[in-house]
C-alpha cells in the first residue's frame, strides 16, 4: 500500500436483516487485517463504536431491508454522507426473509398475529415512543428507498464475494460482478 | 293517410324506456297505421326515439325523427298516442306532426346527411325480429345470386378487388383471407363471424346484431360459399343479450326458410351456423383465443403460425371475420366495386360530445366532420382535447390533428389504429394519464395469464400508472414506464399484450405534458 | 432427411428441416435462455426468454417453436434481446414470492439460475409481495404457490405424459394459478396418480416431495425425455 494514498473511509451498517451478512464479512479472516491497511472502518456493528453514521463516507455496506422508522432514518443518512451505496444481500436487494411479512399486509396483522395470538396467555402489543421504532407498513429492499451503487446479492453473499466486490472498490476501481459464483441470489 | 312509427328498441334507447315507447304506441295500430320495434335509430344521445313516415299516397313518404321521448309517464304516453292517432285520421296532407313532448330532431343535420349507409342501409329500417321484412327489404338476395352464379373464385375476386379490410381494427385484406382460406385443401372448413366487441366505448357490432341480424347471416353465406365451408360460429359476448336473442330467432328463421341449412335456396350449398356465447374474456375476442373458447377450451391465444386459415377451429382452415365485415358483403355484391368505392366505416360516437350514437361515414371522412360538424363538437364552455380510437389496442388523436383522413394508414401514421370503431371524445378538463391508466387498467384485467409481459408487465405498468396519478413518481419512473411499455409491446404473445402499453404511448406521445405536470422531481425510487 | 443451412449468431450451422430454432441454436452450442419449453413436452412459447432477432422480420420470434429456414440469420444475444431477458426475470421475481434462501430448490433452481445468466443483480421493477397459499393436502407432494412461475410445465406433462390432466391454469392475468382437479386440494383430486411427473419437471419449488427441506429438491427433466423417447420408440431398455 502506498503510504500516500489515503485510507478508504468504510462503513457497514445492519438495517432489518439477521446479521448473516456481517459475520460473513467476519468470514475475510485474515484479510481483514489487510483491509485495516486499506480502509478505516468509520461506523460498523462489528468493528466500530461510533454511534451516529459520520460525514464524508467513501463506501457503505447495507445489510438489510427497510423494516422501521429507525431504517428509514438512518438509510436517508447513509446515503446523503456515502459515496457508494452497496445492498449488501438478499434482505438488502429483495427484503428476503423479513419481506416476507408483506405479504400479511402491513404491520398491524403482524404485530397482532406476533404477540397477541400467538402469545402464552397475557400478550400484549410494544408500544414505546421514542424507543422501540414503529414498523413500516412493508419492509422494502434499500434501492426502494434511496439510490444504490452496486450489488451485493447472497443469503449471506459469501466472504470471497465480499472480497471481489471490496478490492476494487478501495482500488478507486469499479467491480464488474457476473455468474453463480458471485451474484447468485439465495 | 298511412303511418309508419319505428320506435328504437336497441340497447340504448331500450335503457331510456324504449320498449314502453313501443308498447305505448301499439295502441295507435291500426289499418293505415303499423307499429314496430327497429334497430338503432342512430342518435343515441337523443334516445328514445322514434321515426314517423308519412305517406299520403302522393309523392314520396316523409320522414321525420323524435327524440327524448317520454318514455315512463303513462299520461304523457298516452297524450303521445292520442296526438299520433289524430294525425293518422287526419285525411288531407300532413302538416308536419309535432308530438306533444319531446323534440323533432332535423334529419338534414350533418349527423344523418353525412353518412353513407351500407353495413347500416336496414338497421332502424326493418323490424329485426321478421325475416319477412328482411326479405322484402332485399336481403337474401345476394346470397341467391351468389348461389345461382356458383362462382366462388369471381366473388373472392370481386372482394379483393373492392380492397375491403377487416373492419375488426387490424385491417387485413378480406380478399387475401378469403382466399388462403378457399385455397387450404380438404372438404370441411368452418366460417367464424367475430362478435366479441369488447373494447370500452364500441358498440358498433352490437347495433348491426340487434338492428339487422339477417344481413350478417347473409355476408356470412356468401363468404362460406366463397371459401368452401359448410359450418359456421357466431362468437358473441354474454354482455349483449338483445344481440344473442335477436341472432338465436334470425338464424332459427333462416333455418325454417331455407337460407340455411342444406340445400340452400334449391342450391347444393350446405351452410349452418352455431352460436357461441362469450362468458366474458376480452381476450377471447383474439382470434386464436376464439377459435379455443369455441372448442370448449379455456380461451387462450396461441402463436401463429399456424394461422386459422390452415388450422382453425378443430384443425379446419378457418376464416375469421369480424361482424361489419360481413355485413359489409351484401352492400358490395349488390354495388358491385366501382360503387362500392371506398366503403364505409361505422363508428360508435362517445364521451364529451353534444350527439353520440352510431353513425356510418364513407372510409376518409375527416376525424373533425366526424366529431364537430356531425356530432356538435364539446359541450359548451370547452374544447375538444383529443379523440381516442381503437380502444385499448389503439391511441388518441390529439386536437390539433382533427383533420386526419379516417384511413388505416393516416391513424397509424399518429400512432392510433382504426380499431373496430369505438370512437371516445375527451374535452380540455381530461388529463390523459388518466386515460392512459384507465386503459392499463382494463388490460391487466383482461390479461389472459399465459405471457408472462402482459400478465406481469401491465400490472407493473398500472402501479407505475398510479404512482405518477398520486404525485409519487420522478423522472426516472417516466423513463421506466416508457421502456416497460416497448418491452410489452415487443414480447407479448398475442394482440392484447402487444397493443396494450399503446394508450401509453400514444399519450406520451401527444400529452407529454400532462405526464411531466405530475412528476415530482424529489420523489424517492 | 432434408438439411436447412442457417446462420446464427455468425456461426453456419446445418440442422434437419423442421427443427425449431432453439434446436438448431443448441446444437450450435449457443445457449439461449428458456423456462417454459421442456423436451417432451409441447411448446407454448409463453415465457417470451428464447425470443430472438431474425433478419426480415420486424417481429422477434420465440425460438422454442419458430421452425428454421434455409438462409436465416438469426441473433441470439443482442443488447435488445439481453435486456429483454432481464425484464422477463425481474417480472418473474416480482410477481411472486421468491425467497431463495429457505427455498427447496435453493442451488438447484431454474429460475435462480436465470437471474444468474441475464445478469439481474436486483430488481429494476418493484416488489409486489403478493398474497398466495401453499396446499399440502397431498400424502406425498408439496404446492407453493409462492414460487410458482405459471410455465405450466405441470399441466402439460401431467395431460400429455401422464394422460391424467389434474392440473389446469384458473382465472386469469395477475390472479392465475396452478389449480388441481376443479380448483380442489391436490389431495382430494382422485385423478392424480401420486406419479410425481409434475414435481421433476417443476423448474422452480413450487412442486416438491413434502419430505425436503432448503436446497434438497433436485429435478431431473431428463427423466421425462427419457421416459418420452422410450415410448415414442417403444425401445425401453438403454
């Protein structure tokens, strides 16, 4: 790495998806530690303890869809302050798993069906302002909401498909993604 | 001095009261005065109506038209009635009659004068229900030369030389067809009159069907003796019970005096027509879609080849024709081509214009004579926006270029068709992505299923639709609309899903604006 | 036997006379992509993916039934055709309920495979989420709806190879599906024959053995063609 070229500034964040693409992301083992050398993780669930999404981001990995208020705050942020935008996995691109309570039609028969009928005895619904955020009528994929760069497709993508997306990215260079190996949903 | 009263009973006026018209006057019968329930009397708008012919033993009869009959008042019916018997005991010449409610409609408006009544020469003329008038008003006899000369190749010549093109919408050269058909080899081939006129605003086959069954029976003999064929459907949609059972006691007439059946009029021809009711498909008004249902089978299209001229209904070459077509025959045989001239194209008038009905124009008559000068133009206070043909296969003609030629070829040229002939005029307050919406609407409905464009693709394009209706669409969703439709048009299977993005395009294509008016730039994607 | 010469994709190819130009295609080893078109079965030509480019005609032409001719030139993989393709997925993948990861036929799926060859990375379209059933009212097989790309596969084989006609397509447009018998549980459909013709050549997992879970069904399509062609030559050992 040429010391004069300054570090990429990446960031990961985990919106409503189950984390599988993270640990993946933990699955670049060793080349991780290379990584470290050419970017700066600037905001991540697994690598970083900042807690608001900071300016001037040069690459953002999304994992999942958008489920609630919080999602949708927070991906409105992610793409104001990123240069690049990557759905990171199904949950990102599809909504996937969560997208599959659109199908009850929006959230109340979810959160009714979740803990009232299916409760042990005394359900009842959460409802705290300000704390828990309200869900979205449907959890949409992220380029519903805003804009995306690149994707990233994969239940989770694998680790080597992390990686061919990543280097050319922090190269300045764009990746050029095709066949089962790399862009194989599921 | 004698009467002749013709009370419109066809659907529309039937739905202004136009049977209780009828029956009302029944009363008025009597020696010098006849009574009957016709066909379309035209002016729809006007309904119900009601012809008087007058003769008073010199001279031609007079003829005069009212509309806006009372209809469900039993005492103005009755005052009706009274008023018309004393004008038939009145001995000496008419002054003209004036019915005590209503008005007296001019019957040299250019609504009546302009026409040129082929397909249409019987409809409001005859009783529907009497073969009898049929007979005497001529029809049959066309069939009879035809049947006497026994030259089915001069009839299919005579046909390609009057360049007659299915009156349907897609406008293929009926000589051509007749003549691939006459062509296929083998003994049992079928004839198939296309009567599912399902496209919103047209309902031009239906007054042909209600007003003057026997004429298309008629076209269609002389087709089936033209190309060999013995056996005959009538594909018609449940939606017109007048038409189904006016067409049920004309073919059972026909059948009883020997104009169908075997041995047609002494000849050796053999022809007998079935009927088949739709049970409301749209796509079944597809060919090869018809040719299923009339098997019995879920209606469907398929690819052609093969084409129905060499596998039709059961595998026999079929020919395929749509109701104005052969209705268009009798008129031919009996001008011959020079007369014939350019024919005639019958249009169903509608939306946002003073008269709407059913008129039949000579083929190039201005789309302006057909809606200012004919039909009054907009209501007052506004303007003529656009004029929509071809249902939802076709476009809109925008205001500026009225003065098109109605020809096959000039509503191509601005992106519309001909269409069967519905014929739907918008005023300056429409907004035409609702048109557009309204039409996507209609063929994700009638989406038969099968191709996944047309099921998937119209259903998308109805979201993208309403999306830029509620305000929530950007520029890029345009873009997408715009080349969703391409895709659908270039990939469907069949006619449905390759026309269906066409009021789309034609709208954005002449109303950009009204698009563009409701994008919002910041909407998200 | 007479031989028509055609050119596709700048490549001369010979193929007997009658052949479709998906036949001809494939023994020039040029694939084009198909869902619906399944050896042995009758074409339908419903999916609209194997359309291609012919030299004089305006219209593209589905390659599975379009039969060759001498001196065609034909394109296979134009832009036009390759964008067209990806559309005809995307609209597959919104239509229905495609979750691959907890699917049956995860790793051994047409149409995952598709999305694959026409480079669709997500969907240009959107989602539509919509509300569809699952009946497993059959002792053996599985039917979700979810995941079915209505290329009536099913129906055909089960009318054509099995002579027992229990699947048939109901309503229409956005609303078909794969109904048993007269739009009755699979289960209750007396015709069905439990031979499991319609699950081997099920290109997705919509049709499954109740027993699989995530990335267990594997088809076999060649089955039925083997299985077509023993008795079309009533040759029945190899």
């Amino acid at each position: 790495m040429d010391p004069m070229t300054p570090r990429k500034r990446l960031a990961t964040v985990w919106l409503a998806g189950c984390s599988g693409c993270h640990m993946s992301f933990l699955d670049l083992d060793e080349w991780l530690i290379e990584l470290a050398d050419l970017a700066e993780i600037v905001y991540s669930p697994i690598a970083s303890d900042t807690k608001t999404f900071p300016e001037g981001v040069d690459i953002c990995l999304v994992e999942g869809g958008v489920a609630n208020t919080d999602n949708l705050a927070l991906i409105q942020r992610v793409r104001a302050n990123s240069r690049v935008l990557v759905s990171f996995g199904d949950c990102a691109i599809t909504a996937n798993i969560p997208g599959m309570r659109n199908m009850l039609h929006g959230a109340d028969p979810v959160l009714r069906r979740a803990y009232l009928e299916l409760a042990d005895g005394s359900g009842q619904r959460p409802h705290a302002p300000g704390i828990v955020p309200e869900l979205l009528d449907r959890v949409l994929p992220v380029h519903e909401v805003v804009p995306v760069d690149l994707y990233l497709p994969g239940c989770p993508p694998s680790a080597h498909r992390i990686r061919t997306a990543l280097e050319p990215l922090l190269r300045g260079d764009w990746p050029e993604l095709s066949g089962p190996e790399l862009i194989r949903f599921g | 001095m004698s009467l002749c009263l013709r009370v419109c009973t066809a659907a529309s006026c039937r739905s202004r009261g136009g049977e209780d018209l009828r029956q009302a006057l029944a009363a008025v019968a009597g020696s010098s005065t006849v009574v009957k329930g016709v066909g379309c009397l035209g002016p729809c708008s006007e309904g119900p109506l009601l012809e008087l012919e007058t003769a008073s033993g010199v001279g031609h009869p007079e003829r005069q038209l009212f509309g806006n009959l009372p209809a469900s008042d039993p005492a103005a019916l009755a005052a009706l009635a009274r008023s018309l018997r004393a004008c038939a005991e009145n001995p000496k010449a008419p002054a003209p009659w004036q019915p005590p409610a209503g008005q007296a409609l001019d019957l040299n408006h250019p609504f009546f004068r302009l026409q040129r009544r082929l397909v249409l020469k019987h409809c409001g003329r005859i009783d529907p229900e009497s073969i009898t008038e049929a007979l005497a008003a001529g029809i049959y006899q066309q069939l009879q030369r035809v049947l006497e000369a026994n030259d089915p190749a001069a009839v299919i010549e005579l046909v390609r030389r009057s360049g007659l093109r299915g009156r349907g919408g897609a406008g293929y050269p009926t000589g051509l067809k007749w003549a691939t058909v006459a062509k296929m080899p083998g003994h049992e081939k079928v004839v198939v009159c296309n009567a599912d006129e399902g496209d919103p605003g047209a309902f031009m086959d239906r007054t042909v069907l209600e007003g003057d069954p026997h004429t298309l029976l008629e076209g269609m003999a002389i087709a089936a003796h033209a190309v060999g064929a013995s056996r005959g459907f009538i594909y018609v949609r449940a939606e017109y019970p007048l038409a189904i059972a006016r067409l049920r006691q004309a073919i059972h007439q026909a059948e009883q005096q020997g104009w169908l059946g075997t041995a047609i009029a002494g000849s050796r021809f053999n022809f007998e027509i079935a009927l088949r009711v739709g049970a409301g498909a749209y796509v079944c008004g597809e060919e090869t879609a018809l040719i299923q249902s009339i098997e019995g089978k879920r209606g469907m299209p398929r690819p052609r080849p093969p084409y129905p001229a060499e596998q039709g209904v059961f595998g026999l070459p079929t020919l395929i024709n749509n109701v104005e077509t052969f209705a268009n025959v009798p008129a031919l045989l009996r001008l011959g081509v020079e007369a014939y001239g350019g024919g005639t194209k019958v249009f169903s008038l509608t939306g946002d214009v003073l008269r709407t009905g059913v008129i039949e124009v000579p083929m190039g008559t201005n789309l302006r004579t057909i809606v200012e000068t004919m039909g009054g133009g907009a209501p007052q206070g506004r303007t003529i926006k656009a004029v929509q043909t071809g249902g939802p296969s076709g476009g809109c003609v925008p205001a500026q270029q009225l003065d098109t030629p109605v020809t096959y070829e000039s509503l191509q040229a601005l992106g519309t068709i001909m269409g069967s002939g519905g014929m739907v005029v918008m005023d300056d307050t429409t907004n035409m992505v609702d048109i557009a919406r309204f039409f996507m609407a209609f063929s994700r409905e009638e989406s038969c299923g099968k191709c996944v464009p047309c099921r998937a693709g119209t259903v998308q394009l109805d979201n993208l639709l309403c999306r830029i209706l509620e305000r929530r669409a950007n520029p890029a969703d345009l873009e997408q609309l715009e080349s969703l439709c391409v895709m659908v048009m270039d990939t469907s299977l069949c006619g449905l899903g390759q026309s269906a993005p066409k009021p789309v395009l034609s709208t954005l294509r002449h109303f950009r604006g009204d698009y563009l008016a409701m994008l919002s730039p910041e909407a998200t994607p | 036997m007479s031989v028509c010469t055609l050119r596709i994709d700048e490549r001369d190819v010979a193929i007997e006379a009658g052949s479709t130009l998906l036949q001809a295609a494939r023994e020039a080893g040029i694939a084009i992509p198909t869902l619906c078109v399944l050896e042995g079965l009758s074409p339908v030509a419903a999916c609209r993916l194997c359309l291609v480019e012919v030299s004089g005609s305006e219209k593209l032409l589905p390659a599975c039934i379009t039969p060759v001719q001498e001196g065609m030139q034909v394109h296979t993989a134009t832009p036009r055709l390759q964008e067209i393709r990806r559309t005809v997925i995307e609209l597959l993948f919104t239509e229905g309920n495609h979750v691959c990861a907890i699917c049956v036929a995860n790793g051994h799926c047409e149409l995952q495979d598709l999305a694959v060859e026409v480079g669709m990375d997500h969907s240009r379209l959107p989602y539509r989420f919509p509300d569809r059933h699952v009946d497993l009212s059959h002792p053996l097989f599985g039917l979700d709806h979810n995941r079915c790309v209505l290329c009536t596969r099913c129906v055909r084989v089960c009318d054509e190879v099995e002579g027992a006609h229990v699947w048939d397509v109901g309503w229409r447009g956005e609303h078909c599906r794969i109904i048993a018998g007269l739009d009755e549980p699979w289960g209750a459909v007396d015709a069905c024959t439990h031979c499991g013709k319609c699950v081997e050549v099920c290109p997705t997992g919509a049709l499954f053995h109740k027993g699989d879970t995530s990335e267990e069904k594997h088809s076999d399509p060649g089955r039925l063609q083997a299985l077509v062609h023993a008795r079309h030559h009533r040759q029945w050992t190899p």
